[in-house]
C-alpha cells in the first residue's frame, strides 16, 4: 500500500512521503566512508522500526555491557564486507528512477515501507537478523522459553522492541547494543528486500508482508551519495582545501541517508564516520569523538550518538581539514598568516603551503587539538563507559572577563516538569541548571584563524552565559562552531551540539570593534537550541516558530552579552526594530502575496495525509528561499505580543513554556495558547486567538500596529542621530553638484559623529534613498568610516551605493563583497545587471565566473537567470 499523496510536479511544495503513521523508524545507525577523490559518501544505514500500533514491548533483562563489548569486536572491517558484497563502489545510476531486481515480483498488497530518499544509489536493502548475534542468545532463548514455537522473525521483533524500550537510564547499553545488531548480517537465505526509488522516495516491500506489525523491524540500507546531492556540498574552504558539510538545504538530509523527514518522526542515531586521517571530521554529538586511527588505510574513525529524539533533519555532518581556534595563536602560525594569501583576495595559495598546514600546523596548536585531530586510542572506565576527555574545549572564566556571574537560571517553583519521552533530559539535572557556558571548540581554514578567534572564540562565552541567563538551562551539553566555506548560502545554520557560522559575519579588521554583527549573529543561533531544536515546529510551514524566535531572543541575548543598561537596550532595540521594518517593508512590496503568510496552510496546519505523508507548502520556490519574511514578521509579532504583557513578563514566560514543551514538537497555537492561559488580560481587550490568526499568521502585509510603530520608532534617539548625520553628508553632497570635477576644490571640514554598526547601515539606507550623489561625497563617506572594513551588512548597503551611482572607484569593494560574502551577495548581481551599465554588467559575469563552482545551487541558479 503506497501513500496517497500525488505531488504535482509543476508546483513548488516540497513533499514529505514518508508513511510515519504506519512505521516509525526508532534509532539510525550510520556506518560512512568519505572518499574526496569521488565526491561521494558511501556505507550504509540501519533503520530501527517500530509499528505505529500493534506493537507488544517485552520485559526480559538485558545483558551486561561487559557482554556486549566482547560482541563489540567486530570492528567496520566487518561492514565494509558487507556493502563491498552489495556492491557499494559500483557506478551509480544517474536517472530518478531505480528498482531492485524483482521489484515487480511482490504485490501491491504488500505493506510498503516509504522513506524520505533523493539523489542517492541505493545497493542493497535487506533485513537485520539479530538473532544470529551471539551475545544475544540468552536473551532468545529467555524469549523462546516463555513463547514455545516462536520463530526467529518474531524473536528479533521481540528483541528490537524490548531494544527500543530500554529506559533512558541505560541509554550507553542501548547504544551498544544497536551498534551489535546494525553489525550482524542478513537472512542466512540472503534474500534481499525489494525497493524501489524514485524522484523524492524510496519503497521496500517484503514477499507476502501485508501490514507494519509483520515487516522487518531492523533493515539495513547500502548506498552511496552522489557528488551533485542536493543535501550534501562538496567545495573547497578558503584554504583550498577540499571539504564537505550538509547543506540544510529544503530537502533537508534525505540525499545524505534514506530517512523519515516528517517533524513526527523523531529518533535517535549513532554514525561511524570513516575519513582521510588529516582531516576533522564534525558532527551533531552529545561527546566529542576521539578518532582511532585504522593501521591498514590512512583513515580515521569517528563516532558520534546522541540521546535525545529529533527529526532526521537535524543530522550534520562537517569534514575538512580545519584547524581548532585557540586562544592564543602560536608564533608559527601568525607567520604563516602573513605569508599566506589572505582569504579576502582571490589568488591561489602558494605552493606547498597546503602541506604544510596538513601536516604541521595541527600539532602546533597545543596538545589539547592534537589530542583530537590525530587521535588517541578510545578509554573505556568501568562497565564500558567511555572516558570522555575534555581537554579539547573551552571553559572561559567570565569572572576574569567582568561578566556578571549571577545565576539567572533559577525559576520559582511553577509545578512544570519534563512531559516529553523518556530519554537522558538535562531540564532534569541539577548540574545542567547552573552551567552557564557548555564546553565549547570553534574550528576554522588556516586563513580565517586570527578572525575566528577575534570574532567568535572570545564572545562565544559570552553569548553562552547570556543566553543561559535569558533561558536557562542549556539544552545540548557541548557546542562546536564551524567556519564554513564562502559558498555557505545564509549567515548562520544551528544544529544539535554544532554551528556553521559564515565567514560573512568575522570582523574584518584585527581588532575587536564590529563585532555585532558576529555576536547578534551567534545569538541568534544559540536562541535556535530552545526554539527550533529542543523545541520544533510540527510543521514545517510554521517557519516562524524557529526563526521568528531566534531573531527577538537575539537582541535580548546580545544585549545581555554586552551587559547593556536598560537604556541602551532599548535604544539599540529600537534602531534594530526600525532597520527590520524597513527591510520587510521593502520585502512585502516586491514579493507575492502568498509567500507572505506565516501559516499558508492555515486551518489545515499540522495535517497530514492517511499515512502521515504531507508537503511543504512553496519549500522548493526558488524566491523564497531568499525572503526572510518568517524571521522579520515572526519577530514583529513577538514584540507585539511582548508589549501588551510587559518585556520582562514575557521573557518569564519564555522560559515556563521552554519548560512545559522541551523536547516537544508545536504548532502556533500552543504558544499562543497557554500565553491567553497565562495572562487572560489579553483576550479581555480583544486579543483572541482567532484575531491574532487573522491579524498576523493567516493574512499577507503588514498589521495595523506594526505601522503604528514604526513611527515611534523613527524618533528613536540613535535614529534621530543618524538623520542628522544624513542631513551633513546630503549638505556635502549639494556643495559638489554642478561644479567642474577638473576644479580641486577643498572639502568643507565637517564634524561627523562616530556611529554603531547598525546606526551606519540606517545612515547608508537613508543615502540610498537620494537620486544623487556627488564623488567627493562617496569618497568622503568611505574615508569617514572606513566602509570596505565594517561589517558585511554595511559593506553591503555601501556596495549598493557604489552601485547605483557608478563610483567606479570603489568596484573593487563590489567584487570583493561578491566573492567573499556570497550568502548575502545576490541581490547586487540584479542591481548590476539593471543599470545596462557595461562596466557593471561586465563586473557581474566576472564574479559569478570566479565563484559559481563553489556558490549555493540555489544562488547560483538564480543568479545565472539574472546574468546569462
């Protein structure tokens, strides 16, 4: 039985075929080799299932972890020979379609297993049978002692399901003994299972299995990615060097591993990642990986788990040849730093220097790095437990720093406790509640290094302790941070336990100043732990339960970061509102309709079909995935909703309902709900769920009061001070028009006022507003404030000014911006491209040729419509 969801082709709505009503897949456990030289990733997947009804737990004891580690020593050698069997390395097909063999052999009666799968050569699939595992005979033969007759499909049914139902406080043996039985090998009647994959699935079927109840419950899937998936890139980082990360594209992970993308189908995994030995292999995580190196390849072996379910979309995967940012760089590398091509310009490094880096510089930044990168042989304590060292992290002492130390994580004693699945909640441990700053690492190219430690390294902590002191308890115990590759498509993408941070948002100077745009942007991500993580939309089309929370904890947490008064604060929030309403102002006025909605399937949110399949309402529309609607409406409706209960009640309120729905998927309404609950002096003045729908999550443009606000806004006193630095520089420009460019004529000496990053993009917007302005006054404005060197949003409304008024002195500040800040970079290629400007038009074709290898596929395929 195949799901009933027909999606069209022609639209834009990403679909979601996996039947999770039927069967939901428990646990992964991922088993990759990376080959560079190929651009693929190959191995295999075994999928833990369970049935959605029907399904009977056993209670028998479990084995002994000693006994488990004795099974353990079947090391990856044994799983290579297994999909070497399958024939994992053959070529893979390139067309949509691909089927086993005998597909066509089983009926159309037969229960089909549905998994979410794009882009991938599918090898082999076949069952799982545990019991020819021998650490688990005892538990069979307990199993067969109580059920005489009982065959081996239905004792590994019995075993998976007792596996699965293990309590979290056996969470290492669970783990153990997934890793045991995803290594045992097939049917001894090897029979394979049969599948079929097409454009966005794929389906297995077993002969003569008619429901969930009867099908596998363990099934292993051999495959091999493919080097243009649309979930896996394949580029270089600034050091040249070849690397791969999981994009976080719309299709999400289902061109990395067949996988049940739906929200509901939540999991957990473990992955064994096999890499060349010099590179750093990163991944979601609950503790870092000590790699062990293979004595037979030049590969290392790293592993990752995690505890906690999540939807399969949250899987990432980093693996390059990065370097660990440390707090103080060695004289060897700041040489090196020197001598090397600076990742601002676009030469090729010199030669040899790459080698160099590989094999010399890892061991100079301190033991702590080379303890992870080159890989120490794995310690187990007592009963098996690994002994995790932390030597490679970070634990700032912010009392060093006169951080504020005050424990802000206390709450008073609401009744509210964890109402999730069971599984090892840190909302519960008394020692998580009062850790301020998680272990944290930041990795990044050679090239980026001193940025990286400018930038994030010393305001990483900082950014930690206020956000735990904003929302408490830290959701993930350890974070690491990844500089990624230029061709990044957005500033920022946060993952369970990791970040991929931009290049875009590094200081570009040596020093600490204009550094908010990479702290706001760090705390926007931190924010994505309690909004979009440990809590997740139901349905995807909500996007604004992620983003829109992140952007208004944002300014919260920064500010906090930053240890603001309250009248800076709000000042600074009032010049960040302004800017945000200027942008989606401009947004809504050149965008359809449609894809200015909130909640576009509106009263059907959260539906899905008969067997749990649905779609994604305009995922794969190529305009939206530049818009950012979801983050500025979203943010605009939280202020709103802040200002009628009071900003410090609402924050309170952040963190009952952190507390009330960790680890839990919502929709809308039950944020907006339980705060009616919470302060029913809202409905009284009219402000109902059904008018909060219709004024803001339901309806296109922009609500009554956001306009109404505005305003206020406007006359905000950093505001009021850009404007008359406006006027100055618009006096300046008057005094220059008409005159002969041949006459040197002096400059008027003008006072102007330093000015806050954000105050300089406002200044910027407000210029580009003018018709005309003179070349002594871009020259003037670049040499005042240094504008090639601020930040990429400044350096971006600057190049919109170079742009629209053909100050071709400054062309050379344009390309650079398209090279190095591709995540913001497309909307300039179109302002090229209108002005019918030949120099212009001519400047445009030359980035793109530089860096369409490396670029997004979504911007590149954008951006070749607007120039070619």
């Amino acid at each position: 039985m195949e799901p009933d969801l027909e999606i069209n082709p022609n639209t834009n709505d990403l679909p979601l075929r996996a039947n999770t009503n039927n069967i939901l897949v428990r646990h992964y456990v991922l088993d990759l080799t990376v080959h560079f030289d190929r651009k693929v990733i190959s191995g295999s997947v075994v999928l833990f299932l369970e049935p959605c009804s029907g399904v009977n737990a056993q209670g028998e004891e479990d084995g002994t972890v000693e006994d488990i580690t004795k099974g353990l020593g079947k090391t990856t050698a044994n799983m290579e020979m297994v999909c070497d069997k399958a024939g994992i390395g053959s070529k893979a097909e390139d067309d949509d379609t691909q089927s086993s063999l005998l597909w066509e052999t089983t009926s159309d009666c037969d229960f089909t297993l549905v998994l979410d799968c794009c882009d991938l050569a599918v090898i082999n699939i076949e069952e799982v049978d545990v019991t020819s595992v021998s650490v688990m005979s005892s538990h069979h033969m307990e199993f067969a002692s109580d059920s005489s007759g009982v065959s081996s499909v239905d004792q590994n049914a019995a075993f998976i399901q007792k596996l699965i139902s293990m309590p979290s406080s056996r969470w290492r043996q669970k783990h153990q003994f997934f890793l045991l039985c995803s290594r045992a090998p097939g049917p001894q009647d090897g029979i394979s299972l049969q599948f079929h994959r097409d454009r966005w699935s794929l389906q297995v079927r077993k002969k003569g299995i008619a429901s969930p109840q009867q099908f596998p419950r363990a099934v292993r899937i051999c495959y091999e990615t493919r080097p243009t998936g649309g979930s896996v890139r394949w580029t270089k980082d600034q050091d040249k060097r070849v690397c791969v990360y999981t994009a976080g594209s719309p299709i999400n992970n289902r061109a990395l591993f067949p996988c049940q993308e739906p929200p509901v189908a939540m999991s957990t995994w473990q992955a064994t990642v096999r890499a060349p030995c010099e590179c750093v292999v990163l991944m979601s995580g609950e503790e870092q990986a000590v790699p062990i190196e293979d004595g037979d390849t030049l590969f290392s072996v790293w592993s990752y788990y995690v505890t906690m379910p999540m939807p399969a979309s949250t899987f990432t995967l980093a693996v390059g040849h990065w370097s660990q940012v440390t707090a103080e760089i060695p004289a060897e590398f700041e040489r090196s730093v020197r001598n090397r091509t600076d990742c601002g310009k676009m030469a090729m490094p010199r030669p040899g220097l790459g080698h160099w880096t590989e094999l010399g510089l890892l061991s100079g930044l301190g033991s702590s790095f080379s303890e992870v990168v080159k890989g120490s042989p794995l310690q187990t304590g007592s009963g098996g437990q690994t002994t995790r060292s932390d030597s490679a992290f970070c634990y700032s002492s912010l009392e060093d720093e006169g951080f504020s130390v005050t424990d802000y994580s206390g709450m008073v004693n609401d009744g509210i406790s964890c109402s999730h699945g069971d599984y090892p909640c840190r909302f519960a441990e008394r020692e998580a509640r009062s850790q301020r700053v998680i272990p944290h690492r930041v990795f990044a190219p050679v090239c980026l290094m001193h940025k990286a430690q400018i930038g994030v390294l010393k305001l990483l902590p900082r950014c930690l302790a206020a956000a735990h002191a904003v929302l408490g308890v830290h959701p993930f115990s350890r974070l690491d941070v990844l500089i990624v590759p230029a061709g990044f498509s957005s500033l920022g993408m946060a993952s369970p336990h990791i970040i991929f941070l931009s290049q875009s948002v590094l200081c570009s100077g040596s020093e600490e100043k204009g550094s908010s745009l990479c702290g706001s942007r760090m705390c926007h991500e931190i924010a994505h732990s309690w909004f979009g993580l440990v809590i997740g939309a139901r349905d995807w089309t909500e996007e604004w339960i992620s983003e829109g929370f992140a952007t208004y904890l944002e300014d919260i947490i920064w500010a906090k970061a930053q240890q603001l008064s309250l009248q800076e604060t709000g000042d600074q929030s009032d010049l960040k509102a302004l800017l945000r309403w200027r942008r989606l102002s401009d947004e809504l006025q050149n965008s359809e309709e449609e894809l200015q909605i909130l909640r576009p399937n509106m009263e059907n949110t959260g539906l899905v079909s008969e067997f749990g399949s649905s779609i994604v309402k305009h995922a794969l529309n190529p305009d939206k995935t530049f818009m950012q609607v979801h983050y500025l409406k979203g943010y605009f409706l939280l202020r709103f909703l802040a200002s009628q209960v009071g900003e410090q009640q609402f924050i309170d309120f952040f963190r009952l309902f952190v507390k009330k729905y960790h680890g839990q998927l919502i929709l809308s309404q039950d944020f907006l709900r339980m705060l009616l609950i919470t302060f029913p002096d809202m409905e009284r003045k009219g402000l109902t769920l059904s008018a909060i729908y219709a004024d803001w999550l339901d309806r296109p443009g922009i609500p009554k009061w956001l306009y109404e606000r505005s305003a206020v806004w406007s006359q905000a006193r950093l505001v009021e001070e850009v404007k008359t630095e406006v006027v100055k520089w618009i006096l300046l420009s008057q005094s220059h028009q008409g005159k002969s460019r041949k006459r040197k004529r002096m400059e008027p000496k003008v006072n102007y006022k330093e000015l806050l990053s954000e105050q300089l993009v406002l200044l910027l917007e407000l210029l580009l507003e003018e018709s005309e302005l003179s070349v002594v006054t871009l020259r003037s404005l670049q040499r005042t404030y240094n504008l090639q060197n601020q930040d990429t949003e400044v350096k971006h409304r600057w190049c919109e000014l170079v742009v629209k008024h053909a100050y071709t002195q400054a062309y050379g500040h344009v390309e650079s911006f398209l090279v190095n800040d591709q995540a913001m970079g497309v909307y300039l290629y179109g302002e090229l491209m209108i002005h019918e400007d030949a120099e212009q038009q001519a400047l445009a074709r030359r980035c793109l040729s530089l860096v369409q290898e490396e670029m997004d596929q979504s911007a590149r395929r954008v951006v070749q419509e607007m120039v070619l």
